[in-house]
C-alpha cells in the first residue's frame, strides 16, 4: 500500500520556484515540470497541482485586488464630485460677498 506523503509548504514553495526558474530551459511546460520533479524525487503530477493550487490562488487574489481597486474608485470618483460641488459653492459665496463688500464690482 501506497501511504500519502506530506510535504511541507516550504518544500511546494521551494518546488514552484524551481518551476518557474526552468521555465525557460525547456521547450515546453510539461517537460520543465517532469524535469524538475524528477530532480526533487517527487511526481510530477505532484508538482503540476501544486503549480495549480498556486496558479488558482494568484487568480483569486487578482479578482479580490481588482473588485477593491474598484470599489476605492469608485470611491474616490464620489468624493471629487462632493469636493467640485463644495468648491462651486465656495466660489459662487465668495463672489456674492466680494460684490456685497464692493458695491462698484460685479
């Protein structure tokens, strides 16, 4: 019987990083896997869903920075239109009182 092995997160951090180095030593995605896991004396099947797990987790973190950088523009395009409104206000006031202290100006 085959027992499941665990591997620590140091040494699948450690693996995708070696992944990703000889990416451009290898033709192809498939034979950098089998290379590197074959260095690492691990499956390469092994390697190729960690490689997932990590590529989903990137994606999820994307969608999650995208939807905030979203929100806080939408954010902030609320508050340039309260500050121009503030700002036209403050400038229609200050006219009226400069005409109020200076009767000859318009």
């Amino acid at each position: 019987m085959t027992g499941k092995i665990r591997y620590t997160k140091e040494f699948q951090e450690k693996a995708l990083r070696l992944l990703e180095e000889s990416r451009a030593n290898h033709s192809s995605e498939t034979k950098a896997v089998a290379s590197v896991a074959s260095n690492l004396g691990i499956a390469p099947e092994t390697l190729r869903r960690w490689r997932n797990k990590a590529d989903r987790a990137v994606t999820a973190q994307s969608a999650r920075d995208a939807q905030e950088t979203a929100a806080e523009l939408k954010r902030l395009r609320a508050e340039v239109a309260e500050l121009r409104k503030a700002n036209e206000i403050l400038t229609t006031a200050s006219a009226f009182f400069a005409a109020r202290l200076d009767p000859t100006r318009r």
